[in-house]
C-alpha cells in the first residue's frame, strides 16, 4: 500500500479517535485548561480541513499536536479520559 494511502487512513482513523475523546471532555471551570480544548478542537479542525484538501503531512501534524495537548492534559489530571 503507498505510504499517502497509509497515512491518510491512519491520520482519519486518530482523528475519529481523538473526537470521540474529546466529546466526552465535561466542561472544565480552569480558564487555562479551556483555552487549551479549544486549541485541540482548532487542529481537529485544521486537520478535518487539510484533509479535506489533500495536504496530508499538515493534516497529520495537526492530529499529532492535538493528541499531544489532550494527553498533556490527561497527565496533568486537568480532564478525565473516556
């Protein structure tokens, strides 16, 4: 299979993934940590976008940071996972 076709389905199938996740997110009361789930909602958007318009690195890049603020988060205590 080719490494586009590969990585377009992978980055699809994190972003699905990540969504899931994020909808069950209860709105949290720290200003801080709810600038920083509109910023993982922005690169859901973003990546949806990139997608959308065949820019497959920018669409797995902003998948990957997504990830990387929300499992910050998770870390951090300051959300609860699924």
């Amino acid at each position: 299979m080719p490494l586009e076709t590969d990585l377009e389905r992978e980055t699809a199938k994190q972003l699905e993934k990540l969504e899931d996740e994020v909808s069950h997110i209860e709105a949290p009361s720290d200003k801080k940590v709810k600038n920083e789930i509109i910023n993982i909602k922005a690169y859901i958007s973003d990546c949806r976008h990139f997608l959308e318009n065949g820019d497959l690195m920018r669409a797995f890049e902003a998948i990957v940071f997504a990830w990387g603020i929300y499992e910050t988060l998770l870390s951090l205590g300051a959300v609860a996972g699924k």
